[in-house]
C-alpha cells in the first residue's frame, strides 16, 4: 500500500454526521475508531518519509574518508623520524604530527592548553590540500583563520550508527503504516505468538546485563532454545533495548 492509496481510503471515510440513520452507536464508535487510526498512519506515514528525506549520512562518509587518509600520511611522516631526536625542528615536527594523529582519534579537544590550532598544524595542511577553506583570517588582527572541524572517527562513526538507528526506525515505522489489513492481521498474530512464547519462559537479566533465559536458576544457551523461543528471545531483548 502506498500513502496516496491511505489518504485516498481517508478521504472516502464518511464523516460522523453522515452516517446512515440505522447505524448503531456501537457501529458509529468503530467508524470513529477506524478513521482515527487510520489518520494515525497517514501521520505516521508523512513523519517517517520526511525523516528518511532528511537522513543523509553522504557528508560523515565523505569526512570519515579523509580522516583515514589523513591518518595514514601522517602516519607515514612520522615513521620517517628516528629516535632519539636531538634536532628541534625534528622535535617540533613530531609533535605536530602526534597531535594531528590525537586529534584525529580524539577530537579537537587534544588541542587545548598545546599552543596549537588546526591552521598551524600537519593535519591542517592536508585539510586545506583537500579542499578545506580557512574560514575568518585577519592579517590586520594577526588572526591565521580557522577550519572547521567535523569530528574525531570516533564521533564520525558515532553519528553514522546514529543515522543507520534513526534510518532504520523510520523504514520500520513507514512498513508498519503502510501495511494492509491482511498482513497487519498477520503480523499482530505473530505478535501474540512471541510474546506468549515470551511469557512462558523464565525470562531474567544475568550477571553481565543481558537477557537470559533460566531453568532451574541456571542461564541457557540459546542454542538450547527452540526456533520459535529464540526468535521470542530476539524479540524481547528488542523491546528491552529500546526501552532501555
């Protein structure tokens, strides 16, 4: 099913005032009931494919890229310097090519009390060699300018699990509205299965956090479970994760 066939089925529902004189009270709450959920899922509908238009993980790829071949040139630099140093520019090399490399790994945040900024940095060089523009710089205040920092790998990765999360949430919730009564019907049915199957076992949170099942006060191997079990396990541990 599709959102225009859901608003088209809306837009066929009669409103309240117009329902036949013989219909039941009964039969008038259900109508209700009916439009409203199905109001629900065009609601729901609109929300999730305006979410999935927004999500975009293009620019942390892109970012992420350069981190790693950032990382990997300088690297190599700094495998070219032998110890011990004696020379100081030697010396003043390495460590503004370890604190490229930390900020990479690390973020921005290395770079505070060093008397360093990205501009005056190995890894800045690259940044701007790739195509990053100095933003801001003064001659006339002394000011060198700065660039803009998009994250550490890290916080890069971070942000694309997020996005996958969110992504995934909302194709979830897009099925689920635009599914048909039949395989609604379906699925609750399965539904009812696994959380019954759920609610027969001795479902408890063991030693490490995660969601075991017991017998006789001793945890299970899901090996042991049957198929239905197990995928009444994946289940719960689904719901327990998010509402975590």
């Amino acid at each position: 099913m599709t959102l225009e066939q859901l608003e088209a089925l809306r837009a066929a529902r009669l409103d309240p005032a117009d329902l036949p004189h013989t219909t039941t009270q009964r039969q008038a709450t259900a109508y209700a009931a009916q439009t409203a959920t199905l109001d629900h899922r065009i609601t729901t509908a609109k929300s999730a494919l305006a979410t999935l238009a927004e999500l975009s993980d293009d620019a942390d790829v892109a970012w992420l890229d350069h981190l790693n071949t950032w990382r990997k040139v300088l690297c190599d630099e700094l495998l070219t310097i032998k110890s011990p140093i004696r020379d100081k520019q030697e010396m003043g090399r390495n460590i503004n090519l370890t604190l490229s490399i930390k900020c990479i790994d690390f973020g921005a945040g290395v770079l505070k009390d060093s008397g360093r900024e990205l501009t005056n940095l190995r890894l800045g060089e690259l940044m701007v060699a790739s195509g990053f523009e100095v933003i801001g710089a003064d001659p006339d205040r002394n000011f060198a300018g700065r660039l803009e920092w998009h994250g550490s790998l890290k916080e890069t990765e971070q942000r694309m699990k997020e996005t996958a999360r969110r992504r995934a949430q909302a194709e979830q919730q897009l099925a689920s509205a635009l599914m048909d009564d039949d395989e609604r019907a379906k699925q609750d049915a399965h539904s009812k299965r696994l959380r019954d199957a759920a609610n027969a076992l001795d479902i408890r949170i063991a030693a490490d956090g995660s969601l075991r099942v017991f017998r006789n006060n001793e945890a299970l191997d899901d090996a042991t479970l049957t198929e239905l079990q197990r995928e009444a396990m994946a289940f719960t541990r689904r719901a327990f994760a998010t509402s975590a």
